[in-house]
C-alpha cells in the first residue's frame, strides 16, 4: 500500500513538471529575473504561480484598503440623498415600485410597507456637488477625493451569504477571498509582513459577527489566508519566542523543522508542506516587524489629531484605520478591516449616529493623510457594506425612530485613490432610492474593476481546484470603465 502510495505521489509530480515544462523556458528566465531567489535551492519552482504573480498590465494600484461596514449602512442617511422620501413620509411604498421583490423573514409578515425618509439632512460639498448625510461632515470635507457609486447591486438578502459574496465572490464557504486571491497573484512587497492582513473592530449598534471564513484562503496555499491581528498586547498570538529560548534557538529549531519539511515534500509534492515552511519563516521575520509597525506611540501630534484621540486605544476604528496606513506604507498588499454595528433594523437614527461618530472622521483622515504622504495614488481605499437598506419602515412606523430591513437592489459604497476618478458620483437610483435607474454594478463588476486597477486581468486569475477553474468573478464581471482615471 505505501509502496502504491509513492507511486502514485511520483507520477503526480511528473505530471505537474511537464504540464509546467509547456509554458515554455522563457517564462522560467523571466521568473528568474523578477524573482531572484526562484532556483535558491530554498523554494519550490510553481510557474503557475509565477504566471498569477505577473501583473497583466501596469497597475494603477499597488495595494487596498477596505474599510468593511459590517451590518449594512443605509445609504438613504449617507449618500444616496432623496427628498422624495421626506416629502411621502408614512405613504405606502407602490407595488410598482416594490416589483414583487423577495422580502426577509423580519418584514415579510408586515401588512404594510410605510416610506420614511432620513431623520438627518443632506447638504452638497466640494467642487463636485455631492450630497452628504449630515451624520459625516468629516467624509464630506474630502469629497472631492471620492468617486461614490449609488448603484451597487448584489444577490444576497441576508448577512452571512452576502458577506461571504462580497469577500469571495460567492455566497457559499471555501472560496479564496479578495485578499488571498491578491496574495496568490501579486505576493507582498515586504517579505517581513504578510500580504494580506485583517483588523477587527465593533460599534456600540447592532452587531453581525465576522468569521474566519471571510478572510480564508480557501483551495489556495494556506500561506495567502488573511493574518488577523488582535487588540491586546501581542497583535499576532503565538508570534513571541516561548519563555527561555532565545533568538539563536528558534532560528536552529526552525531549521531543523525546515529540513524535514523539505524531505516531506520532495517525496510527496504537497504543497501544504511548501506553504507550511513558509510560514514559519514568515513568522519569524514578523517577529522584528510586527512590533515596530504596530507601534502608534512615535506617531506626532498632528495624526493624532487627525485620525481622533481613539487612535491610540488599540482595536478601535481609528487605531485600525491608522495601523492600516502603517501596514500598506510597509508593502502589505491587501488590508481589511471589519467595523460591526451597521444592522440597524430599529432606533436607526440614533445608532447610525453612534457609528458614523466612530467612523466618520478616522475614514476621512486615512485618505488625507495617505495624500499627504503621496500614497493615495498607489492606494485603492473602499468604504461600504454587504447590502444597503429599505426605503420603507420596520417594524413599528415612526419618522423619529425607525428602523430599515435589508435591500441588496441597491446601495452605496465610495472609492478613493489607486485609479479611481475622484470627485464623482456614479450610477443613480430612482426617486424612491429602491430601484437602479443608471450604471448598476453588480459584485462581480466591482471584484472586476478592483483587479484591473491592481493589474490584474480578472478573467486570467485562476486556479485550477476540483477539475475545473475559478476565479474571483466565477464566470461574470464587467468592468467599470468610467470611474477609472
């Protein structure tokens, strides 16, 4: 049986080397120049790898950003600006306008659909005249760096499946998400850091939970799985040596470890075994520079006023946003960070408060001081949720203290930097902010876009797994071309 085993292990390398040998020497020479230390003796040659890592054309962006709204955001109080609704206030939303549209379990039952338009105003900023809740008036001083976009649209209607499809492009589990599949095509530019990293934080509202499996590298190497780093004290857990072994030790063990892994592999060519070796050498490495980058104390004043005094109360919005800058100052390809509290389905006007107090102005100083240090331009920054929010009441009918059910037919996000226009509003949603009337983007549309703005042909990003290929789009996506500089 073990004998058949190795066999079997010997003719599945076989057949990996000569599929690899038909892409041709000249992509191995290539690799061997944009990748110095391919033949080091010390990692395994995978041309399709290589061929992923390769950007299709010149990028754009280097890095991302994501400031994830955890809980969907309503865009009738943020962005998406109708008075019609104030107007109409308590009216019955028209069945012509509804379509026959599915409903969620918390509102299907009601006998009636009353419209309630946003307890707070709207005013226009900027040279670009965009309308803005008056719950982010520091998001509104830096309008005309946004490009935000009112005609997102998505397939889910409940949290976990529309979570998932927007961190993975589908709304079952064990799919690659957008940060591991930016890993797997383009790596890091600092070997010390990950590539992919996720920072947690929570609102004082209504509160969706966040799982592993959103920041998963699904049938990827494990090595492109998003590294979570916490609020205490070790932001990475398990990262310091054990009590009484030294420096020298842990590099002697790791060795050793090494050495075995190695033996593993050449017999069996797992490539679990490879990504195994390399993560332990990526968590010693980050043993020098999770430390230093994480450090917020030698930040001057004037970010600290910027970002808000909360900044430097670790696991917070504004700390996160702040190590975000830290990280993709320092090569980290892809940081996403979660802020839970957005599900308001009651007393949405004070909680939407509480959380745009949290948020607003960490937000809006991330992309002022990303400018100021000349990384706008390199740096995508993405602000929105999973779905957006009903324009009819939940539950109980009041215009000071209402709540609003889920809508994934429409909703907001905004983009900053890395290629994107700035200073526009893009796409338009009809009177009632219910249905798109112009330029609706779909999930796919948007992963589409975000790729190309890193390089990235979205259709050519794949991965063979289970006898066929995927890819972060599935079989759809369009590019949106006209909010690209």
């Amino acid at each position: 049986m073990e004998k058949e085993r190795l066999e079997s292990g010997l003719n599945e390398n076989r057949r990996k080397f000569l599929s690899k040998m038909s892409l041709g020497l000249g992509s191995v020479a290539l690799g061997s120049l944009l990748i110095p230390d391919l033949f080091d003796g010390k990692s395994q040659l995978d041309t399709d790898k290589l061929m992923a890592s390769l950007p299709h054309f010149a990028p754009k962006a280097k890095r991302v950003i994501y400031l994830f709204q955890n809980g969907a955001p309503s865009q009738l109080e943020s962005f998406d600006y109708k008075p019609m609704l104030n107007e109409r206030i308590g009216e019955e939303l028209p069945d012509s306008i509804r379509k026959g549209q599915r409903l969620t379990g918390m509102t299907a039952g009601q006998s009636s659909f009353p419209l309630v338009g946003s307890y707070h105003g709207f005013s226009q900023y900027g040279q670009s005249g965009a309308w803005v809740s008056d719950l982010f008036p520091y998001t509104a001083k830096i309008v005309d760096e946004l490009c935000i976009v009112k005609s997102m649209h998505t397939e889910a209607i409940n949290h976990d499946p529309a979570l998932t499809f927007f961190q993975t492009g589908a709304q079952v589990g064990n799919r690659p998400s957008m940060g591991a599949w930016l890993s797997y095509g383009l790596g890091s530019e600092n070997n010390n850091l990950p590539s992919f990293c996720v920072l947690l934080s929570r609102g004082k509202g209504n509160g969706q939970g966040v799982y592993s499996k959103l920041w998963t590298n699904g049938f990827l190497d494990s090595v492109h799985q998003g590294v979570q780093f916490s609020s205490g004290d070790d932001p990475v857990l398990y990262l310091n040596d054990p009590e009484g072994m030294n420096k020298a030790d842990r590099r002697r063990m790791l060795d050793k470890i090494s050495a075995l892994n190695q033996m593993n592999y050449q017999s069996f060519g797992d490539p679990e075994i490879s990504a195994k070796i390399q993560q332990y050498e990526m968590a010693y490495r980050m043993q020098t520079a999770v430390p230093e980058v994480t450090d917020v104390t030698r930040e001057p004043d004037s970010i600290v006023k910027l970002y808000g005094p909360e900044c430097l109360v670790p696991g917070t919005y504004a700390a996160n946003c702040l190590l975000a800058r830290k990280l993709s100052e320092n090569g980290v390809r892809f940081v996403q960070l979660y802020h839970q509290g957005w599900d308001q389905h009651g007393n949405l006007p004070n909680e939407m408060a509480g959380q745009a107090l949290d948020t607003d102005q960490a937000s809006a100083a991330l992309i002022t001081d990303l400018k100021q240090r000349g990384l706008l331009d390199e740096t995508l920054v993405i602000w929105g949720g999973e779905f957006g929010r009903t324009n009819y009441c939940q539950g109980r009918f009041s215009a000071e203290n209402y709540g609003r059910d889920h809508h994934p037919r429409a909703f907001s996000i905004w983009m900053a930097g890395g290629g994107v226009k700035p200073g526009i509003t893009y796409g338009e949603t009809d009177e009632f902010g219910y249905n798109i009337v112009k330029d609706p983007v779909h999930v796919h549309d948007f992963h589409a876009t975000m790729l190309h703005l890193l390089g990235v042909d979205h259709e050519k990003l794949t991965f063979r797994h289970q006898g066929r290929r995927y890819r972060l789009t599935d079989v759809a996506g369009n590019l949106v071309k006209d909010i690209m500089a």
